[in-house]
C-alpha cells in the first residue's frame, strides 16, 4: 500500500495519492482543499511501487540512503532525489519504506533568480554528466521518448556554452 501528498499533477496543487485494497491496488490522486481535505478523484494509475529503484535498492539496502537523481516517467517536468528509509518491525521485518522526494524540476527558476552576469550562465550536472538544471533557454534537463523521461547529458545540450564547459569538464575530470 502507498499513501503520499505532494505536488506533482500539472495544475492540481497538492494532491494525496492512495494504493490500497480499497482502490484495487490502483494509484488513486484526489486534489485537496486549503486545509489538506480530499475533494475529488483528478488521476487513477496503474503503479507498482514496490517495482521501482527506490524501493527495491532501499529494500536491498536495509538502511537509509538516496536515490540517483531521476526523471519520473509518466510525470511531466519531475527531476527528483529521494531520501529513503526502511522501517522495521521489532523482530526486524520490513514494515514499509519512507520515502521523500526532494524536487528539482524547480532549479532552472532558482537559477534564474540570481544575480549574475548578463553573459554568464549556470548549470548543474551529476557525477554521470547529466544536467539538473541550467540558466539556459533549454526549458527541461530531460527529453521524453517511448512515455518515459531520460536525462540529457550536458555536453549534448543545446547550448553551445554548456556544452562546451561539460566537454572542458569531463577532458579534465572525466566522470569522477
């Protein structure tokens, strides 16, 4: 069973997810009132979450840790990092994982909000080489293929400027 609130529906606001028995082990969204209360169903998905890296490399894991930053399939504009947390019984048997996800889809906004050089640009990319997030006109760090999001790597970006410091980057570093 899964139960989580968040941010992730395109013009809903917060929403609270439910998969249990009483949705037919089915991925129910419902929108929510200033105060948290469900309203109304928006969004039923078929979701097996005890499939998905998270859970599985958690589960493998049996302790706290975070996840590859990840492009959500299925959710548009969702770039995320999840902390995750197994949970215990007493005799040790899983319970259930706790899991956050700490959004980045916003970080081009943030970027944008600082106080830089007209001519300067910034951008984030992970040990593998793929962008988080830039100052470019580039609006995404992801391109959808086959309804599932990849990350770009930053020397195949648009800009020229990105690319070429991604290049510089990984001559001079590699992938370390």
């Amino acid at each position: 069973e899964l139960v989580g609130a968040g941010e992730w529906i395109n013009d809903q606001g917060i929403t609270i997810a439910e998969l249990s028995q009483r949705t037919n082990q089915q991925l129910y969204n419902y929108s929510t009132d200033e105060h948290g209360n469900r309203i109304k169903q928006v969004q039923v998905d078929d979701y097996a979450p005890t499939t998905d890296a998270w859970f599985v490399n958690t589960q493998a894991a049996g302790k706290p840790m975070w996840t590859p930053v990840y492009a959500a399939a299925g959710l548009d504009n969702y770039i995320t990092i999840s902390a995750t947390r197994p949970v215990y019984s007493q005799n040790q048997t899983l319970q259930g994982i706790l899991v956050v996800d700490l959004l980045l889809s916003n970080i081009n906004s943030f970027l944008d909000s600082l106080d830089i050089s007209p001519t300067a640009q910034i951008f984030i990319m992970d040990r593998d080489g793929r962008l988080i997030g830039s100052t470019a006109t580039e609006q995404y760090a992801f391109v959808a293929e086959n309804e599932e999001n990849h990350r770009i790597k930053a020397t195949e970006s648009k800009n020229p400027l990105i690319q070429a410091a991604a290049q510089s980057l990984q001559q001079t570093y590699g992938n370390n």
